[in-house]
C-alpha cells in the first residue's frame, strides 16, 4: 500500500510518543508511574489506528 507524506509523518509522531511512553514504563518497572505510562502507550496505539485508518478513508492519495 502507498500512502502519502502526511500518513508517514503522523504515523512517526504516535510510534515516537508510544516508544517514550514504554521507555519510561521499563526504567520505572515496579512503580505506579510505569503502570500508567504502559496504560497511555496501549491506548496511544489504539488512537494511531484510528487515526491512521481515518487518514486513508479521506485522502484521495493514501485511499
């Protein structure tokens, strides 16, 4: 599948923020804190797919 610019750049956005959110999950395993940030990385996942299926849905380049 080809997709345009905007696809790839929000796409590297939400993989980026999702890789912050575990990073910190792991160098803060045991706490609340890295429990929190593991529920916010899942649910992160889960807006990018979203986002990116809405995304081709309305582009005429991706779609």
């Amino acid at each position: 599948m080809r997709t345009c610019h905007q696809f790839d750049t929000v796409r590297t956005e939400y993989e980026r923020e999702i890789g912050f959110m575990l990073a910190h999950s792991q160098r803060h395993e045991g706490r609340p804190a890295a429990k929190s940030s593991a529920k916010q990385a899942a649910s992160t996942k889960q807006r990018m797919a979203r986002a990116l299926s809405n995304h081709v849905g309305r582009c005429p380049e991706c779609g």
